[in-house]
C-alpha cells in the first residue's frame, strides 16, 4: 500500500517470486483436519512456534466451520419462505397446472430446507467438539494446599512488622 503512493514505510516491496520458491494459498473454508506437513516438519524445533501454529489452524478452521453454518442457516431461511411462499400461491389461485407446480416448489423447497438445517446442525456440532481427550486417570490433589498457608504468611508478617 505504501509502495503505491511512493512512500517508502519499512515494508519490503519486492514482491517478485523466484519459480522455485513454493506459492501457497492458505483457504480457510477447507476444513483442517490434521497439522500440515510444514508444521510437522517444526516440531522438532520450537513449540512455541508449533503451538500459535496449531491454535491458528484451528481458530481457523473454527472459523469455517461458523461461516459455512451461517450459509447453511441462510439457506434453509430461504428455502423456507420460498415454501411458503409457493403453498400460499398455490392455495389462492384456481386450480390448474400451475398450482400442482407450486405445491411440487413448496415440497421440494421444504426438503432443502432441511438438508440445509441438518448439515447446519452437523457445522455447529463440530465447531463445538473439543479437541482434547478426557484423561485416562483422575488428577492427585493430595499436592495442593487450601491457601491456609498463605494466611499464616500474611498474619506472621503483620506480627513483624508491629
């Protein structure tokens, strides 16, 4: 943006690309399954790095699966006054071949409607999952205090400082 109006801001505005260098278009309306193969390769090195890695594939990939329920829900709306829309024509209008047509509109409309809510259901089920597992054996508390210790602490010291 810099480049276009002559200023130069500190941004690299070399945006030539040697052929040999890889170009990825990252899509966030796929759904990510599991870790690239780039952030397999990275998990010998640094977790930090790994870690914003994973929480952006799957902030992302929540991200789709929200978008994609709010098209779905979107849809079945439509479809859903197109229905009753049609049975509201066909209901008014003299009998004919094209009232027979609205109400074949308005079945095949509702059928769409809820295609579209159910897979809108399956969007939200799955954005919702957690992706951790329960743990196989219950935590040891036996290491935690209750804090009591801490009010000994403050109390000794007040006693100080008197």
């Amino acid at each position: 943006m810099c480049a276009v109006f002559g200023i130069n801001c500190g941004m690299n505005t070399n945006h030539e690309q040697s052929p040999d260098e890889p170009f990825d278009i990252i899509d966030d309306t796929d759904r990510v399954p599991e870790l690239s193969p780039a952030i397999d390769d990275a998990m010998a090195g640094d977790d930090e790095h790994l870690s914003g890695l994973r929480i952006r594939a799957v902030s992302a990939e929540k991200q789709a699966l929200y978008r994609h329920r709010s098209y779905m829900l979107v849809l079945a709306g439509t479809c859903a006054v197109g229905a009753v829309q049609c049975v509201w024509l066909a209901v008014h209008r003299a009998m004919s071949l094209r009232q027979v047509s609205y109400v074949l509109v308005a079945v095949v409309l509702t059928w769409l409607c809820r295609k579209f809510f159910m897979h809108a259901q399956r969007y939200r089920q799955e954005a919702e999952r957690t992706l951790l597992e329960n743990p196989d054996t219950t935590p040891d508390f036996s290491t935690l205090s209750n804090g009591q210790q801490f009010a000994r602490h403050l109390d000794e010291l007040t006693r100080r400082e008197q």
